[in-house]
C-alpha cells in the first residue's frame, strides 16, 4: 500500500473571547483543521464481471461451491486499488433427483448419483452496463462485520464483508453480495477503517455494478456441493 499523499490543511481560526478556542491576550486560536479536498474524497466499490474462483457457502442444510468476481476498491484521493473476491448470486434450494444406476434394482444404492438445484435471482443493472449506487448512508460496522445496503425498485440488496460462516440474511433483505478475502473479510473491513481514521472523516462510498455478459438462472450441483451445470438466462 503505498503512502497516503500529504493533505492541503486550512487552519480556521477565532478571536472571540466567548469561544473555548480563543487563545487569549487578542490573540487567535486554532479552530479545526480540515482538507478542502476532502469534501469530494470518494471510495468505489467495484464489482466487475470478471470471474475470479468461488467460495464454499452453506445454503439451508448443504455446503455449495459459489462463484466470485473480481471486487476493486479505489481511493480517488490516494490514486490506490485494492483487489478483492465477491459473490454476485443469491442462491436457494428448488430440488433434488437422483440417477439410479443398474446396480440399484440389486439393492446397491452406493453408485446412485444424486444431484441438487438451486436458482438465483440476479440483480444485475437494469439499462446501462453499469448502474452506480450511493451506499455511504446505508451502513453498519461492528469488530467483526461491515455491511452496506442499496434498493432499487423494492429490492433491498446487502454488501458483506465478514466472516462467511457467521452471515446470516436479514428478513427484509432479497439478495446479497459476500465480499470473500484470505482473513474472512478483515482485509477489506481493515481497509475502509484505516482510509476512514486516518483522514479522521467518513468518504463518500460509491458502488458500481457491472452488468454480465452471461447471467446465471439455475445451479446444478452434484452430492458434495460441487458446481455440474450453470443454466442462463
């Protein structure tokens, strides 16, 4: 992570004998200390279309293989990018079948293969290839978690980042992204707090949803959660 740039500091100042930050003796004291271009600092929330591996979720009663997309995070003030892991697709249970081979009229059961199907609601940009979203008000942080929210059109979408096994989804929640990195979501939540306490403010947060080229409709799995078929739309 390369240093964060030096800042463009105003001193503002009094000399108001009635104000705690008069000096004293006519002389002016020091009031706040702000960075003019600070006003417009802005953090974006990428999430692209591009595949970059999955990640096991449990979903009801299974463990599944999800795929991830690349996420980047951009700092607009410091010039930097972080690259992190997110799910776009939230899955639920429809069925299971299962494949009986010509052992089972035997009694061997062992070779029948059974299959699980999941589908997925996408929530993928409506007109553009790229829809924005400003989630900076939509927060909540605790030690262990960050999640920001969005809506459009009635459909309350969640960001997460924390540890996965621990997710659980609101009620009023329809769908979800799960930020994925090696510490169990620290590493993003430990990149927004530094940005946020070092610049001693909250930036504005910006999320930008790429639109996919292929969007997934149906998840066939096979008995140990591994992916067998992706239908699309």
């Amino acid at each position: 992570m390369s240093p964060l740039p030096e800042l463009n500091l105003n001193l503002g100042m009094t000399n108001n004998s009635g104000s705690s930050f008069y000096g004293g003796n006519g002389e002016e004291g020091v009031i706040v200390r702000t960075d003019s271009g600070l006003k417009k600092h802005t953090l974006t929330i990428t999430i692209s279309d591009q595949e970059a591996g999955s990640v096991s979720l449990k979903i009801g009663e299974k463990e599944i293989e999800v795929p991830t997309y690349k996420l980047t995070l951009t700092d607009d003030k410091t010039e930097e990018t972080e690259a992190y892991q997110v799910t776009r697709d939230t899955l639920g249970f429809v069925k299971s079948k299962t494949k009986k081979s010509f052992l089972s009229f035997f009694g061997f059961k062992r070779f029948d293969k059974t299959s699980f199907l999941y589908d997925t609601i996408a929530f993928e940009p409506q007109v553009e290839d790229i829809e924005k979203f400003n989630i900076s008000r939509h927060r909540k942080l605790s030690h262990d978690f960050l999640t920001y929210e969005l809506e459009r059109d009635g459909q309350k979408v969640m960001l997460y980042a924390g540890d996965i096994n621990e997710f659980a989804k609101s009620e009023h929640i329809n769908q979800y992204f799960i930020i994925v990195d090696k510490d169990g979501g620290k590493s993003f939540i430990g990149d927004i707090l530094f940005r946020e306490q070092f610049l001693k403010l909250t930036p504005k947060v910006e999320l930008h949803l790429i639109k996919r080229k292929k969007v997934p409709k149906d998840f066939e799995y096979d008995d140990k959660g591994k992916i067998k078929k992706v239908m699309y739309i």
